[in-house]
C-alpha cells in the first residue's frame, strides 16, 4: 500500500544503489535491509511554495545538514531558509538497521521525497527509515491527521498467532519509551515466529513517545490482524511494526539459546545465499552479454565496443598491465576513486601509465567502463587527461591513461606543505585551463557531455601542474536537440548543484556550478564540504565568501600562502566574482562555460554582473553568534556534537 504523491513529476523506476562507503554486514545481510528499501507510504502537501526555487535551495541545505547526522548516528533534523523559504526536515532510521543500510535507506528516501516539491511538506516511510519536511517545526509533533497503517496481502491461518502477536506488539511498544534511543524489538513463537519493532523518533519527549507508539499500536492491531502476516502503524513522530519474517536479529528476543543460535544460522546462510545470488548473477550476465538479441540495444553496444576495442590499436593485454603495475602493488597504487583504484604502471617499453581498475560485479560498474570508455576516446583536448587503451578480455576491466606525475590537485590544494607549491600563477593556470577543458565538453566536442564530477580530486596535474580534467565514468552525453537529461543522482556532495539534487533534471549548468566551487576552494585553499564542521562561528565556505562579499573584504578570505604573491588585487576580485557567477543557486544566472573563459581571460576594466545569494549551509553552535540570515540545526540532547562529513561519490541510478 502506497499513497501517490500529488503533484508527482512522475514515477521513477527502481534504484539501484553503487558504491557508497563500507560494506553491508552479516547481521545486515540477513534482513531486508540488505535490498533495495519498500517505500510503505509517501504523503504530500497540499500547498505550494510561493517561491518555488528558493524554497528548493532551502530544502537542498536541509536535506544535507540531515545527512550528515544521519550517517553518523542514525538520526537529524535541521532547518534552512526563513519566511516562506523555511524548510525543517528531519531524518530517522530503524534501531535495527546497520550503518550502511541507514545510509542505502536515507539515500532512496532522499531521491524519492523531493517528487513533493514544489509542494511545502511531505514525508516518506520506508521499511528501514523515514525523511519529512515542511515549513514549520514539526520536529515534537507525535500524530497527525495523516498517520496510517499499512497492512501485506499475504494471510496467516495460525489459531495463536493473532494473540501472540498483539501480545508481542503491546509488549514492544511498552518498552520502547525507555529503551535507548526511543527503540525495542523482540519475538515471540506464534505456529510461525513472529518479530515486532516499535521505534520513536527521537526529536520526541518520553511522554511524547509512549503516546506516539500506543497510538501507532492500536491502529496496526485493528486493521492489520488477524491475518495479516505483516503490519505497520505509521505516525508522525513513530513506527510500530510485526512481522513473520526477521526483519531484524533481536538481542531480547524470546526463545533464550537455541533462538540466538537459530538466528545465526539465518544470518550465515543468508549472507552465503546473498554473495552466490551476486557472484552468480555477475557471471550469468557477463556470460549472456554477447548473445542479446535486437531488443536488447544497450547490451549489443556493450559487445560491439568490447569487439572494436579488441580489434583496436586501444587494446592492452591483461598480463601486460598486471606486469606493469606489478601485480597491483599497494604500493604503485595513486589513488581511490568512485568506480575503481588507480595505479602507476610502467611498460616493458618504459612509457609510464595510470591503469584504472573496475570489476564486473554489478551493471553499474560495466556501465561506468563503457561509458567512459565510449566518451573520452571521442574526445581529445589539452585540458583532458587522455584515454590510451583498455583491457576487456582479463579476469578484471582497465582503463589506460596517460600518468600525471603530480597526480590530482586535492593532493596539493588541501595540504599544507605542499600547497606552497600552487603559486598565484599555478592556480590561475588550473582555473583556466580546467574552465576550457569544460568549454570543450560542452559546446566544441564532436558529443556534448556534461562530467557531472568536477571536483579538486578530479584535476589531474602535469609535471608544470597544468589542469587535466579525468574520471569520466559518470559523464553523460547530449543529443543536439535535448535541454536537459533527466537522470540518477550522481556526484560528491558538496559539488552538486541544488537544482540537479532536488529535480535530477541535469544540464550543463550543473558542472558550471561545481566548477565555481572549486575556483572557490582553489582561491580560498579551503574545502567546501567540511568548511561548516572547522568553522568556529557554524559558516560554511559558501556562506563565509558571500558575507565577505556583501562586506567588501573578500581579500580577507585569500589563501595566506597567496598574499603577497598575488600582482593585483582586482585580478584575485575578478577570481572570486566568476566563481561567484557559476556557484549562484539559479542556474539561469550562471554563465556558460565559454564565457567563463571569457571572463577570466578579460582586463580588469571589464565589468562583470552581481552575483547572486549562492546555496549554502551554516550550522549553529552553542557559542556560534546568531545570525538572522544563518540557517539552523536542530538537535536532540544526544546530537550536540559536530558534523562529521565525508567525501563521497555517491550514484543512485534508474533501472532502464
């Protein structure tokens, strides 16, 4: 059971999640969190928001703040914006899910909420979490009008199992209020065992609680069972739920040691099942790639690249890479990126080479090495690392790219010996030269591609520490006639643009804004995506480079190490102002690549347009100053500590 959101831009297909951090683990493996999350029940608002593209940017901010909680500790609420552009929000996962899961859970959660829009509230139950916003504080409220249950098909004809349950789900939602963190679950033999949760959100009171989880209790029991082998009661401010399936691995379930033994048993079949289902998959689909019929155009361009590329002067033998990266030595290795590792190698003819290396074990990463394999063989410029060839007929898929002997800019950027090395002149050579590299991908290549991941990472430097663009494997490409893409969420927090985030509707104003960030970060030396968390008054790098702005003292905000070698001020004025034109929240405002490089190639005398308010996130701490422009965090009594924030490439892709 599902309620359609209203105004819904239309139904999206099944998520298919990649890479994100860790790995799922046995415990995890054993429940249904390890798959794709069910959404139980979406709910949207009725009004409106008057101004529709700030009160996105609001919800962006929101939604970020609440992920940084979420991933530390399973739980956030925040709220941006002011006036009609307020946005609170708040995230919970399950008790029993394990961390990276609750990130699996809030990421499709966070992807789906935002159909909502451009209404101003809406909420989101999944079978692992829940994620809601709207204009006022909501964060103490316990029920509402829209609390429901949700009930499964399937039937149980069990004579105890109706009481059993109903007695095992009052006992759970007796405990819960002062359980820790507000959950508690248990089981119980029913004819089939029977598993129940009950979980408060832990914005709420004690009081709050037990109110909350009564009430949720009550509505499951009453329409849920007899029969039903499933139920959820779904409140605002709780969730209660039984099932015959174990949704979870109960530490104070019944059944004392032969039911703890029991469940270890399901966690290790269940985790062995789980890696031969993968494993088993990942083989039949590699084996059948070559043998799919007409209807099938996505997998006959796989093998007709595989064929053109064995056949081609790109193609490298696997023995000879392992070779010449030494087996993949720790050792030689230059880096993690979001789709593979990359290591220095050294052919038996000396060239020096960056070897990328990916494994088939999903669609997502053969669609990572073909995509990129498809795109930068199609493109050559001075700003863009340069694909050498591949390696398709190993155990293992590579990419074979020029080395860079200084590797990436973060490496530099973000350190603090070594970015002496990036002088004034340095750096304004990469904020050109990466500013024309991406004016070739959008308008002077032969496809029109959008990189989608431009980031300090990303910028591979030569021995001169000249920019070369690389990591193509979440570019995409334009047809002529098409304005827009509508597609996944992928890239680095922190990088993407607000309206991609909320709308997934990707253009290239998406990479002009990640762009502005990094001329930010590059002028500044600071990172954008942890800039809050080191920040003694709560300012994000965004924030802080506006308020400097606004105040005429931008030179404040200039790297120290760039000082006095910075020949003119108004150039470094003119730096700051063009990442300012592209980091700007609407991306009608920001400037096309080509004339960025206008831009920054232009004398001083030129006159540039005002900015405007780019997005950005401050958070407020106990002895930050108040601030009536500022954003705010709202926090439970166990959440007071600082965010913790990670840098992530994160791809959540449609099924096509």
């Amino acid at each position: 059971m599902q309620r359609r959101p209203r105004g819904a831009r239309g139904c999206l297909a099944a998520l298919r999640y990649v890479l994100l951090a860790g790995a799922v683990g046995a415990a995890a493996a054993a429940t249904d969190a390890g798959a794709t999350p069910v959404i139980l029940a979406t709910v949207c608002g009725n009004t409106a928001a008057p101004n529709p593209e700030g009160f996105d940017v609001s919800f962006v901010n929101t939604m970020e703040l609440i992920y940084q909680n979420v991933t530390r500790s399973g739980f956030g609420a925040a709220a941006s914006g002011q006036g009609a552009d307020a946005v609170f929000g708040l995230g919970q996962c399950f008790g029993y899910l394990s961390p990276t899961d609750c990130q699996l859970c809030y990421a499709q959660s966070r992807v789906k909420l935002p159909h909502c829009l451009p209404a101003t509230g809406g909420r989101i139950y999944l079978d692992g979490c829940f994620l809601r916003f709207a204009p006022g504080n909501f964060t103490a409220v316990a029920s509402d009008a829209n609390d429901t249950a949700v009930c499964s098909n399937a039937t149980v004809s069990a004579p105890a199992f109706a009481a059993t349950a109903a007695v095992l789900v009052q006992n759970v939602t007796a405990a819960a209020p002062g359980a820790i963190g507000y959950y508690y679950g248990a089981s119980a033999a029913a004819g089939p065992r029977v598993y129940a949760a009950a979980q408060c959100w832990r914005s709420l009171n004690t009081s709050a609680c037990r109110a909350c989880v009564a009430s949720a209790r009550d509505r499951v029991v009453r329409q849920c069972l007899p029969r039903a082998t499933e139920g959820y009661g779904l409140n605002a401010g709780c969730v209660v739920r039984y099932s015959t399936q174990p949704f979870f691995l109960p530490a104070n379930a019944a059944g004392g040691g032969s039911s703890s033994h029991r469940h270890i048993i399901i966690v290790v079949i269940a985790s062995v099942l789980s890696a031969l289902v993968v494993f088993g998959i990942a083989f039949v689909w590699a084996k059948m790639r070559s043998r799919r019929n007409d209807h099938h155009d996505d997998m006959d361009a796989s093998s007709e690249i595989i064929r053109a590329i064995a056949a081609s002067h790109l193609s490298f033998k696997y023995e000879e890479l392992r070779k010449a990266t030494e087996d993949f030595d720790q050792i030689n290795k230059l880096g993690q990126g979001g789709y593979g590792s990359v290591y220095k190698g050294v052919l038996s003819d000396g060239r020096e080479i960056a070897v990328k290396r990916l494994f088939f074990n999903t669609r997502q990463w053969a669609d990572q090495f073909f995509n990129e394999v498809r795109l930068v063989s199609q493109v050559q410029h001075k700003n863009l690392v340069k694909l050498l060839g591949c390696s398709v007929e190993g155990p293992e898929s590579l990419l074979v790219y020029e080395y860079l002997c200084n590797t990436s800019l973060d490496h530099y950027l973000f350190d603090a010996f070594k970015k002496t090395a990036l002088d004034w002149e340095r750096r304004l050579e990469i904020i050109h030269g990466t500013a024309e590299g991406l004016s070739y991908l959008h308008n002077a290549s032969e496809i029109r591609i959008i990189h989608r991941d431009i980031k300090a990472s990303n910028i591979l430097l030569d021995e001169r520490f000249r920019p070369k663009i690389a990591d193509f494997g979440l570019a995409r490409n334009f047809m002529e006639d098409q304005s827009h893409l509508s597609t996944g969420l992928a890239g680095t927090f922190g990088y993407m643009a607000p309206e991609y985030i909320v709308h997934g509707q990707l253009t290239e104003k998406a990479d002009i804004y990640s762009y502005g960030v990094l001329v930010l970060e590059i002028i500044t030396g600071r990172k954008s995506h942890n800039s809050v968390a080191s920040s003694a008054d709560g300012h994000s790098l965004m924030s802080l480079i506006w308020k400097h702005y606004n105040a005429g003292t931008l030179m404040e905000l200039l790297d120290p190490n760039l000082r006095e070698q910075c020949a003119e001020e108004e150039e470094a004025l003119k730096v700051f102002h063009v990442g300012l034109l592209c980091a700007q929240a609407s991306p009608n405002l920001r400037p096309p690549m080509w004339k960025v490089v206008e831009m920054l190639g232009s004398s001083r005398d030129s006159e540039l347009p005002r900015p405007t308010q780019p997005p950005f996130i401050d958070i407020k701490g106990s002895n930050a100053k108040r601030d009536s422009s500022a954003s705010s965090s709202l926090l439970s009594k166990s959440d007071n500590l600082p965010f913790s924030m990670n840098q992530l490439s994160v791809s959540v892709v449609h099924a096509r």
